[in-house]
C-alpha cells in the first residue's frame, strides 16, 4: 500500500506549469466523465489527488500588503 516517492528539484515556475497543465486536464476528464467514462473518472479522481499533491507542495504566493489592512474603512480611520 506504501507508494514509492521520488524528490524532483523544481522551480515555482515548473510547479506552475504542472499546476496548470493538471487543471486543464481535469476539465478534459470531468466532461468525459460526464458523458459516462467510467475510465475517465478514475482518471479524474487520480489527477485531482495528484493536484492537491502539487498545491501543498508549490510555494504560496503571497498577497500584497493593504495600507491599514482594513480597506476603506482603514483609510477613513487614518483621515479622522
């Protein structure tokens, strides 16, 4: 039941490529499955876990720092 793994040395850029490539292939396999591909689906359940493999695995991106962190209501508390 163990699963052999292998370490891979990639960038963000290639995880981003995968990243991509495996989420186009889900929509491929989700419309295939719909049509009653019962190979598509299992294939579809495989590409999903391999998906979140690679989400927990690539590095996140970070989102931009916000003056006040509260929006509008953040600038309104600074003007008075």
């Amino acid at each position: 039941m163990f699963r052999k793994t292998h370490k891979v040395d990639l960038t963000a850029a290639d995880l981003a490529v995968i990243e991509s490539a495996l989420h186009t292939q889900s929509k491929i396999l989700d419309v295939q499955a719909g049509a009653g591909g019962t190979d598509a689906h299992a294939r579809l359940n495989e590409v999903k876990r391999v998906m979140a493999q690679v989400a927990h695995i690539a590095p996140k991106q970070e989102a931009p720092a916000r003056a006040g962190g509260l929006g509008v209501f953040g600038m309104l508390r600074r003007s008075g």
